[in-house]
C-alpha cells in the first residue's frame, strides 16, 4: 500500500512537472511584443502586409500583427480596425497614419486572456476614389476569409472583432449586418450613416460597444446615436453584454483636447488610456441593461473582449444582411464617393 502511495505521488509529480513544462514551452513561443515606450513606428514596423483576393471588382490590401511566435499552436483573437475617410491614399497609409499599433504594443497585447491578438487593417481603395460603404461588403470579407485562410490554425474564430472610426464605424455595421455570424463583436466608433430597427435585429447575438460624443459636431447624439442605442438595447440577445460610452470632450493621449469631439479613435489608442491605472476624462458608460458601468484599470475594451465568444467556425458564411448591392445603391455610392472625396480635401486643408 505504501508503494502504491509513492508510485501515485511520483506519477502527480511527473505530470505537474509535465503540464509546467507544457505552459512554460507555449510561453517561449509566444511572440515577444514591444513596449509602448518603443514608440509608435517601432510598433508599426511589427506589421506586415498582404493581399487578398480579387472580389466584387475590388483586391483589398491589408497590414497585420501577428502575435504568434514560431512553433506556436496558440489560438489568438482577431480585432479589424476600418479607418475613416483620408486614411487610405496608397498600400500601407491605413497603418502609417493610425494609432492603431499600439495594441500590438506588450501592455495592451498581454490584458487578451490568450496573451495577445492578431490586429488586422484593411484598406479601402481610396486612391481609386473609393470609401467604405456597402459596394465593399464582399470585398472586405475576402480579405477576412483570406487571413483565416493563411493564419487559421492560430486564430480563435469564436473572438473575431471589428471596430472602425466615422466612415469606418459605419462599414463595421456594416459587416456584422451582412455576416453577424463571423463576428463576437463589434465597437464601432463615431460611426456614420444610420441603422435600422430590422438591422439591429439581424446581428442580435453580436455583443455591441458604441463609443460617441456628444458634441461630434458629424454624428448627431439625439437624433442617431441615442436611437440606435435604444434599439439596440430593445433587440440585442445579450444586452447586458452591449456598452455605450459617451464621451462630452475628446482627450488625446497626451491629455490635450483633440482637433475636434469626431475623432474617437483617440479613445481606444490605449483602450481607453488606461495603461496607468487612470480612467478616460469626460465619459460615460452603461450597459443594454441600464447600469453604469465604472471602467477602472485594466477594464477596457479588451477586458470585454474577454468575456464574449461566438460560435463561429471560420468557414466562410453565407451572409444574411445586406449583400445584394442594387442599381440604386451603384448610384448612391458612386456620389457618395465624390463627396467624400471633397470631404477628404477639406480635411487636409484644415489639417484634421
């Protein structure tokens, strides 16, 4: 009996030992990430760049970070940023003039559960004169299955994230109205353009963050954001799961007032700036439920990311919203376009 304990004891031995070294080896595999205070180029060049597959007339570019390390099986969440309008002149601007690596920086890849993320940034062909909108949808789900495709057996497809600022806010209704089942998630960001009451219904079990201002002097917060939230709130599977934060002024990082209160991309640079422990000025935020939520450090944006799944499988889907793209909407968007476009010369002028 006494040799039967000490056989059991060394076997519990042996696979403690076992299972440390197991952690220990995932560990070393891991992708080794940059602090902040390497800067925000040195984080850009951890980025790489790709192509995806020619669809609906369009091959969408895209620059990626990728957390994983060699012989690394690790399964990792994918979070899609969509820039706004101005970000997107040439293969790589999308990542040259965006905040956005710094979540490939060690302090923000490090709060993911799974000790990092893919991040992933598509570029709309804005030096063919086109902008997110709905003439896009297919395109930029090419660009989503060609990732899974190539980078598949380290993704966790039950955590894939879309987020987007202003026109970019607006593509990411976009996408999770036409494909909610790709998607665990969604904070769409000072986006444009309107929701419906039967839009909201059809990506239902999609977990939502809505971040506004407001005093966005583009977005109206009465006549749209407040809506949009209410229906959201009315017709999400998960409300409890579903955030707004409002925002009054827009802080930059440094602590200064940004250029104007439509720049929200500012807020997620540090997911909610919170890498000191200090919370986001000027802010609000509550859940589908009512309750207001106090987001103390390191309970962010990625924090939540944490506690939401789906069931996806990353197969390609079928779509279940917008995706016929009629004659009318040919039309709207080719003006859409062109008024964008001027738009994107004003912005230059004034230096935004």
């Amino acid at each position: 009996m006494r040799l039967f304990r000490k056989v059991i004891s060394v076997l519990l031995v042996l696979c403690i030992t076992v299972a440390a070294m197991c952690i220990s080896v995932q560990a070393a595999d891991r992708k080794e990430a940059l602090p902040t205070s390497a800067g925000i180029q040195a984080l850009r060049d951890e980025f790489e760049h790709d192509i995806a597959p020619e669809e609906n007339g369009y091959a969408l570019d895209y620059c990626y970070y990728s957390p994983v390390g060699k012989n690394d099986s690790g399964k990792y969440p994918l979070v899609i940023f969509l820039h706004g309008i101005g970000h997107a002149d040439y293969e790589g601007y999308q990542l040259n003039d965006s905040d956005m690596p710094y979540w490939a920086s060690a302090e923000l890849q490090s709060r993911f559960t799974s000790g990092g993320a893919f991040i992933l940034l598509p570029r709309a062909p804005e030096d063919q004169l086109v902008y997110w909108n709905s003439s896009l949808i297919e395109s930029l789900r090419a660009v989503i299955d060609d990732f899974i495709a190539k980078h598949g057996n380290n993704i966790d497809t039950t955590k894939i994230f879309i987020t987007g600022s202003s026109a970019g806010g607006e593509m990411a209704w976009d996408m999770v109205i036409a494909f909610p089942e790709y998607f665990a998630g969604a904070f769409p960001i000072a986006s444009t353009g309107s929701v419906s009451a039967s839009e909201v219904r059809q990506c239902s079990d999609v977990a939502i963050w809505m971040i506004a201002s407001k005093k966005d002097p583009f977005v109206n917060y009465t006549t749209v954001t407040q809506p949009l939230w209410k229906n959201i709130c009315k017709y999400n599977n998960n409300p409890a799961d579903c955030r707004l934060s409002s925002l009054d002024s827009v802080i930059e990082p440094a602590g200064n007032s940004a250029s104007d209160n439509h720049h929200l991309a500012k807020v997620i640079t540090y997911d909610f700036h919170m890498l000191d422990g200090s919370t986001y000025p000027n802010t609000v935020t509550v859940d589908g439920n009512g309750n207001t939520l106090n987001l103390e450090s390191p309970n962010g944006i990625i924090y939540w990311m944490n506690s939401v799944s789906s069931s996806y499988d990353g197969e390609p889907g079928s779509g279940t919203g917008k995706m016929t793209v009629t004659f009318i909407d040919d039309i709207i968007n080719f003006f859409r376009n062109y008024v964008l476009k001027v738009v994107n010369i004003f912005q230059r002028l004034l230096g935004l």
